[in-house]
C-alpha cells in the first residue's frame, strides 16, 4: 500500500509494527530494579555503613557561609529607624502650635513642617542614610512632635538660661562620667597557642618512677656514704688528739678497728682517695641504671632530670638533715645510754644506731628524688608541631581505613 492508498478499514488485518513485538522482549530481558525493602544481612549493612562513612570523610569539610545571620537591606533600614525611634521617645513631647505653652508667655513656635517620606530606593542604604525622624514606614505621620524641616524658621530665641520649651536645661558646669564618650575598647591582642606535650605511655611512666627510684637511691646511698665517712674521720681524729684513754675503755669490735686502721693520720690521704673512688663507683652505677632504663623507654631529657632531680634532693636533705641528723644521733644515743647499763652499752650498738639512722635516710632520699626524677621527665616531654599533629592525624585515620578493610575482608571471607 503506497501513501496516496486509503488506510484499510476497521478490523481488517493489518501488519504489526517489529517494535511492537520487540518492546515486550526488551522488557522481560532487562534486570528488575533493585529493591531497597529486601532486608540486608546484619554484615552487608556494616559494611555499606563503613563505607558510607568512610565516602563521608574524605569528603572536603564544608566552607563557612559569611553571610550567615546577615541582616537583609531592607531589614536593616527597618532597624536603624527603629532605633532612631526609639532614642527619641525618651525625650519629652514637643508642644504643637496653638497648644498650650509650658515655658510661659513667650510665644510657640512655629507650626512643624511634615517631612517627606523617604525614597524606596534609598532603603538599601538605610545605615548610611537612615529615615527621617518621626517618619512611619507606614507613610504615617506619628502622633507626638515632629521635627521642623530644614530652613524653617524656630521663632523667637529663649533668653539664656531660660528652659526650653522641649524640656530641662543641662546643669551647666557639671561633669560627665569619665569615659562616657570615650573610644571604644580595643580587641584582646591575638594569643598563640602551642599544641600539648605528648602524654607518657603507661610503660614510659613505669620506667621514669622505677628508673629515678634506683638512680636517686644509689645516688643518695654515695652521698651518705662520703658525708658519713668525712664526718666519722673527722670525729675519730678530734678524739684522738686528746690521747686514747677514753676510745679505750669503750669496747672495740673490728668494725671500729678497721675505722681506727684508716683513720691514723698518715693514711688519711689514702682513705680520703678510697672513698671518693668508692662512693664515685656507686653514685655512676646508680646513673647508668636510671640512664639505661630511662633510655629503653623512649623518655627525653633523661641526663637532665637526673642532674638536676639529685641537685635538688641534696639541697632539701642538706637542710633537712643538718637540723635532724644531730637531734637525731645525739637523742638516740642519749635514750640508748639511759635505757641501757654501762656493760651492755658498747660501741657496736652505736655502730647499729648510726647505720640504722643511714639507711631510713638513704630511703626517704630516694623516695624524694623519685619524684623529683620523674617530675623532671614530664617537663621535659617533646612538644610537637600543628604539621606534625596534623600528620599523624592524617596517618591514624589511614590506618584506621586499612584495618576497617581488612576486617571486613576477612568478615566476608568467612561468610562466603
């Protein structure tokens, strides 16, 4: 049938268009939309969630909006001649013309010339150029005085002193609050702020009490040591000088012969030597220890705090001690000689005493410089940077990814 033909008439069979019968095939062999309500494993929804938020933060924070809570032009003319309004109710009301005057005989003034509405144009400038005084948005005049118009003519002058009729005179001559008008307050100078200190680990805060423990001890142990020592061989030589007849009628054991042997004025510069290389030998043991430990833990400024947590410790127990340590030695002996006789009081239990009295004070040193020690070490704990911060931020959050997916790796694995 060619295109100048007449088209069939009704129910007559005709062909059938190809994409007729096509359409239904495409149809059926297109895949079914999927179907949000299918109900998800609790698995597959952890992991569409984890990488929702993981899609969620690596997008770009959001930019700040400068105009947020910006007032529109036509809010602010609204505005500014709401506060001019309102800075003129609190002035007293003009007399009208032809009303009663309360300044007395003098004349009224003028009959007030309305003022002219502003221009709709010009409401976007309404900070610059505020709306007349008295002037409603409206179009309406208000209902108490209204200005007089530029150029109008005030009427007769008030005599000086004389109120006027709009209200009180100022007092004249009286002062003003000191800085009612004065500039305004400048801002606070800008304040830098510099990132935290890194916080101690548990095994960092172990190693910096426990490694001041025994460095301070062994440092205190050195320096009682010598100051005990110089103050026995000073004490032994004074004795000795008036004779023996009274070290003799004390009991000797071989503690105090061996004090007697080094105390004897020829080898005094021998003992003196010995005991420094003694006490010098303990006093760096105790800080290669504290070194050493202080070291296996990461800690900063180690040689630092040793220094100066063993400067501070001697200087409190040397005030300390030289108000205690006589009281101390001189009651004890007394109490040991009134609670015991002449024949069970020898000079071993002094030797006891004095060793006692030793150690409480070698252990309440340590004690001491401990916290000192690691007082010390939390001052001088490394402050990083904002970059560094920053980057370790950077890589925490990276790691945080990685391990997320290989969880969720190692999930599905063992599912499938």
């Amino acid at each position: 049938m060619s295109e100048l033909e007449a088209p069939p008439p009704p129910g007559s069979d005709t062909p059938v268009p190809a994409d007729v019968v096509a359409k239904p095939k495409r149809r059926r062999a297109a895949e079914s939309a999927p179907d949000g309500l299918v109900p998800q494993t609790a698995m597959a929804q952890r992991a569409e969630r984890r990488e929702r938020d993981r899609r969620t933060r690596a997008l770009p924070p959001p930019l700040a909006n400068p105009m947020a809570g910006a007032v529109p032009p036509s809010v602010a003319a609204r505005m500014a001649w709401e506060a001019q309004q309102r800075g003129m109710q609190g002035m007293p009301m003009a007399p009208q013309a032809g009303g009663p005057n309360p300044a007395g005989p003098y004349p009224a003034p003028a009959a007030p010339v309305p003022p002219q509405p502003p221009h709709p144009a010009s409401a976007s400038v309404a900070l610059a150029q505020p709306a007349p005084v008295g002037w409603s948005p409206y179009g309406q005049p208000m209902p108490y005085g209204q200005p007089l118009a530029y150029g109008a003519p005030y009427g007769q002058p008030m005599p000086y002193g004389y109120p006027a009729p709009y209200g009180p005179p100022s007092p004249y001559g009286q002062p003003m609050p000191y800085g009612a008008y004065g500039p305004p307050p400048m801002p606070f100078p800008p304040v830098l702020h510099a990132p935290p200190k890194r916080r101690l680990t548990r095994r960092q805060t172990g190693a910096a009490l426990l490694g001041s423990l025994v460095g301070q001890l062994l440092l205190a142990l050195a320096t009682h040591l010598f100051v005990t020592a110089a103050i026995v061989l000073l004490l032994w030589g004074s004795f000795s000088e008036g004779g023996t007849s009274g070290l003799d009628a004390l009991e000797a054991d071989s503690l105090t012969d061996l004090v007697a042997f080094w105390a004897d004025p020829a080898r005094i510069p021998l003992t003196i030597l010995i005991v420094l290389l003694v006490t010098g030998a303990i006093a760096a043991a105790g800080c290669v220890a504290s070194l050493l430990w202080h070291r296996s833990a990461g800690l900063v400024g180690i040689k630092r705090s040793i220094a100066l947590a063993y400067a501070t410790t001697t200087a409190i127990g040397g005030l300390v001690g030289s108000v205690g340590w006589p009281t101390a030695l001189i009651g004890g002996l007394f109490f040991s000689l009134a609670s015991s006789s002449s024949a069970a009081f020898t000079i071993g239990s002094a030797w006891g005493y004095l060793f006692a009295c030793l150690a409480v004070s070698i252990v309440l040193t340590g004690v001491v410089g401990m916290l000192f020690g690691w007082t010390y070490l939390l001052a001088f704990r490394p402050r990083p940077t904002w970059a560094q911060i920053e980057a370790e931020a950077r890589q925490a959050e990276v790691d945080a990814e990685r391990r997320a997916v290989e969880a969720d790796a190692a999930e599905l694995s063992r599912v499938d």
